[in-house]
C-alpha cells in the first residue's frame, strides 16, 4: 500500500515527550503544545543547568521554560534540541 500524499506522519496516539520532524510549522507546533507542563533541563553556554517547566510554544523551533530563580519566574527559550525531559515516574 503506498502511503496518501499530504497525509500528516505524526502519530497522535504516541507516548509523550512527541517530537516532530519535517512537517509544517503548524503541525509541528501542535505536537510540541502536547508538550506544555512537562518538566524539562537545559544547559547553557556557561555550563549552567536549570530546572523548568514548559509554559507555551513560541514557534516551532522553540520551547519557552519557565523557570523559579528564588521565587521569581525567568523565561527561557529553548531550542527543542537543547532539551532534556526529566522522567516523570508516577506516570
């Protein structure tokens, strides 16, 4: 069977963290809001990690992680790839 010409390869029934490659930016942006909520780490250039939580999606190349810093919430955007999901073991 050959596959249908414009039909989206995303797998909507897939475990989460989704990850989506080379579809449009608007399905793209779809699969990573599934991502929003999701605790994440990244490392900057210094070498510096953070802890964060991802609060909504930018763009389609980009998570936006909010994190605490003594109380007081920073925003980071990150690069998808720059990313770590942290296990979440009670799922």
């Amino acid at each position: 069977m050959s596959p249908i010409l414009g039909a989206n390869p995303l797998d909507y029934d897939a475990t989460y963290p989704q990850v989506a490659e080379s579809v449009n930016d608007d399905a793209k942006i779809e699969i990573m809001e599934r991502n929003i909520g999701e605790e994440v780490m990244f490392q900057i250039e210094d070498g510096t990690q953070y802890y964060g939580r991802i609060g909504y999606v930018p763009n389609s190349e980009h998570y936006c992680v909010v994190v605490d810093r003594n109380g007081t919430p920073w925003e980071w955007y990150v690069r998808e790839e720059a990313l770590r999901f942290v296990e979440n073991t009670n799922k």
